[in-house]
C-alpha cells in the first residue's frame, strides 16, 4: 500500500526517542512489521498496522503511525503482511459507543485523536453514571482540529529531526 495515501488520525508521534532510534534501525536494515517480526518483539502479540477504509473510500490510519510514518520516511510502501484494512463509517467515530468502550469520539474528516490522552482515558474509567456526559464535555483532552500540519510528510520530517537533530524549520 502507498503510503502518500494514508490519512493519519492522531495529531502527533508520542513515543520516545530511543524506542524511534530502535524502530528506525529496524527498518533500515530491511525490517518489516509483519506478525513472524512483531512476535520477536513480543511473542504474545501480533497487532499489524490497523488502517480503515471509510465509505468515501479514503484510508485512515488507525493503529501504528509511527510504524507507518517510519515506513514513509524511508521511502518504501507497506507489505501486504504489515497491515490490515476494515470497512468503516465515519458516524462509528463520531459517536461514544460507551458498551464497546469506545469514548474518544471525534469526526475523521474534521478532527484528529491527540497522540497521548491518557490521563483523560483513566480519569473516564473513573466515571460512574456520568460517563457520556463527562465524554462530551471533554472533546479538548482527546481530539483537536485537523490541520494542514497532519500529514505523513510532515511527521517524517519531525521524525527525521528528533532523530537526528535537524533543524524542523
């Protein structure tokens, strides 16, 4: 898959550096993210690039931006075996699905996830009885407006530049 087509849902990259420096290495010398690689990581775990096909037919990415954006920067395209892709509505985002556990909605088109909402996620765990209310009144601690800034070639630059101290100018 290309990934100049891959439209990023988070806002940012929240990993360290060293655990960036590690993944670059990676796939610099020939690495590749499917489940035989992953599970020499973590044995227990197989958790491919989760991208979403929406009914307009624009492929977000969902789960593994830093894997992709790596991946991106470094000039190559993803392997059949690095990710998967399900069909998805928009309105599946828009909407808490509170029984799923689903409680960061926020509209792809318009918006994108903040990369670490954390301490939003563990105060909404607290929440007893009030858990829609708390989720919508709370929109700023886990979404923000898409900017123009949200893109692959933006982040593996910002990449490229933690990494190796370029100037992000």
């Amino acid at each position: 898959m290309q990934t100049k087509h891959l439209i990023l849902l988070q806002n940012g990259l929240r990993l360290n550096l060293n655990e960036l420096k590690q993944m670059w290495e990676f796939v610099s010398n020939g690495g590749f993210f499917d489940c035989p690689s992953l599970r020499k990581h973590d044995p227990n775990r197989c958790s491919l690039i989760r991208i979403v096909k929406f009914e307009d037919g624009r492929y977000y990415i969902r789960d593994g931006l830093h894997r992709v954006t790596l991946v991106h920067a470094l000039g190559r395209e993803l392997r059949e075996d690095e990710y998967s892709v399900e069909r998805r509505h928009y309105d599946d985002f828009r909407v808490p699905n509170l029984a799923a556990g689903w409680i960061t909605p926020f509209d792809p088109i318009t918006e994108v996830r903040l990369a670490d909402f954390h301490s939003y996620k563990e105060e909404a765990s607290q929440m007893d009885g009030q858990l829609e209310r708390f989720v919508l009144a709370n929109r700023s601690r886990y979404c923000t407006p898409r900017l123009p800034k949200h893109n692959l070639d933006k982040f593996s630059k910002e990449l490229k530049c933690l990494l190796f101290g370029f100037p992000c100018h």
